[in-house]
C-alpha cells in the first residue's frame, strides 16, 4: 500500500516569523541608507565650507598683505587728485568726500587700513554710508584696505582708476573713455590701478532675510565715467569675521601686541594681522545640535543651539608695506 505526503504549506506562525525578519532586515537597510546618506551630507557641507573659508581667506590674506601698496612712493602724503576723478557711489563717513581715494584721514594718520570693532548697524553706516543699516551682521569686523595692483597696466581700462607715478610724485585719475590722460607727473611714468575694498559679512546672500550670512566687500567699479563703490560677495555662511592687529612699539619689525580694537594712530604701527572666520553650513541637519561655544577674538562667546554645523578658521599674514614704513620711521 502506497502513501503519499501531502504539502500543507507553511503554518501562520512561521510567515509571522518570516515577515518579522523580513521587516528587520528592511530596517537595517534603510537604517543604513540614512546613516550614509546622513554622513554624505555632513562631509560635504563640511568639505564646502572648508572651500569656501579657504578663498575668503585667500582673498582677505592678498589685500591686507598689500595694504598701503603705493609702488615706489614711500608715503601717500604727495599723492594728488586729477580733475577727472570723480566719485558716483562713496563710502565714507558723512562730511568726508572722496573718501575712497583718500589715503590719508582727517586727522593726518595713513588710512590705507582701517577697521570698525565689531560694528553694529549704527558704527557700520556711519563708519560706510555706502554699507546699508539692514545689511551689516551686527558684532563683526568691518575691514578697509586701500592699496594699487601687484604691476603696472601697460593699457589702462576707460574708466578705471589709477595712481600714476614716477616715484617721487603720485597721481589718482580716471581714465577717460576718449581723449588723452593727464600727464601732470613727470615722465617716466607707470601707470598702476588703484584697488580701495572693504570686507564685511552681510545678513543675507540672496535677498533680505533669507538668513544666510555672507562674506561681501565693496570694490570700486567703473560706471559711467564716474566709479563707484559697488557690492561683491564671497563666500555664503560666514558668521564672523574678527581682526587683530599686530603693533610694532618699538620700531623692529616684529609685532610687540595683538589688538583687536587699534587707535586710528595706531594702524601706522601694524606689522601684521590675525584673521578670524567662523563659518557655518548653509543646510540645517535637524539630527544635530549645534550647542558648542565659539569665541573669536573680542567678540563676546557664541552658542547657536541650532542645527548648522560650524567650523572656526585662522591665519596671520604680515603686513609688509607698513612694516617698511614703520621701520623707516614714517
């Protein structure tokens, strides 16, 4: 006799197991996918702010390095204004024309580097009319160097400024968009472009109050003739931009103290600068907290409590044109 075993399939408990472990293992896939995904996005908005603070330094570090660049003259006490200079747009406090040709102040110190102490809105626009109320991030540096490029321009642009110099004499002037230049320094003369800035970190990137702080300066640009300071932003997610100066006392190149806060009399004596940067990611990750403590320089300790990651950067860069002058006893 014959037997045959019938299949009865498998029994409840068994698909209750099996979805079980199916569910688990689903979990962990998923688990692990956010985990990566989380990881990714953490390294890249970490690895974008490094880029970004790495040319916002870069670029802060070549100006102030150059800050007081007058090519052969030792001063810019002789430097002269030309009838074709004008100014559209200034920057300068009120009742201080041509204040970004000037690279002396009112009261006869250098100007070619100044700074604004963790500025409010109010110090910011009086300092900058050209700086808007809305725009400064109030508690952070407000930085000025005034300087001409690295060379000569064998072909000045229309409309563009330049010192124009022979070593002994200085001339700023406009190059006109037809006709000839001024020629009221005596030949051999270069011609060298002249490049006023300040950098400061804004409220916004795009617009008014989409909440992502941005490293800006004010460059001045050609503009109908008439040049003007106008807007150019560097890097988004920088909170804060904190200076420090390095004062030369004693009149031997090296820096006897680090100040935060200078006297206007004092900026003649800069030999070098510490540069601050606190950056912050321009994503949130609503699985961190961000509830460190940051200090930079003077300015009073930051916890955000929110959920952007940061990251703190410095250098220091000598200041070698003032340092010369100092040492030379001007």
């Amino acid at each position: 006799m014959t037997y045959q075993k019938k299949q009865t399939g498998f029994s409840l408990i068994e698909l209750m197991i099996a979805m079980l472990l199916g569910l688990l293992i689903m979990a962990g896939l998923v688990n692990l996918f956010l985990q990566s995904k989380r990881s990714f996005n953490q390294n890249e908005s970490i690895a974008r702010m490094q880029e970004d603070a790495r040319f916002a330094l870069e670029t802060i570090v070549t100006d102030v390095s150059m800050a007081g660049m007058l090519t052969d003259l030792l001063t810019p006490v002789g430097i002269g204004f030309d009838t074709t200079l004008a100014i559209g747009v200034d920057c300068g406090p009120g009742g201080v024309p041509n204040w970004a040709f000037s690279m002396v102040n009112p009261a006869g110190d250098y100007a070619t580097l100044e700074l604004v102490d963790n500025a409010t809105s109010a110090t910011a626009n009086a300092a900058h009319s050209c700086i808007a109320v809305a725009d400064i991030r109030p508690g952070t540096d407000i930085l000025t160097v005034k300087r001409v490029a690295g060379r000569a321009e064998p072909a000045p642009e229309a409309g563009r400024v330049y010192l124009r110099t022979n070593g002994t004499a200085g001339l700023l002037f406009t190059e006109p968009v037809s006709g000839a230049p001024p020629v009221n320094v005596p030949v051999p003369f270069q011609d060298w472009e002249y490049l006023p800035v300040i950098y400061y970190v804004q409220n916004y990137a795009f617009a008014v109050g989409d909440g992502i702080p941005t490293l800006c300066r004010k460059t001045l640009s050609p503009a109908g003739g008439a040049s003007s300071m106008t807007t150019e932003c560097l890097a988004r997610g920088v909170e804060n931009m904190q200076i420090e100066f390095g004062i030369d006392t004693d009149n031997d190149g090296s820096a006897n103290v680090y100040l935060a806060a200078p006297l206007a009399n004092q900026m003649s004596q800069v030999v070098s600068a510490k540069i601050y940067l606190l950056v912050r990611s321009e994503e949130s990750d609503l699985s961190y907290l961000n509830d460190k403590v940051y200090t930079l320089s003077n300015a009073p300790a930051y916890t955000p409590n929110d959920n952007f990651y940061r990251r703190t950067f410095s250098t220091t860069v000598g200041v070698r044109n003032l340092r010369n002058l100092n040492r030379l006893g001007l």
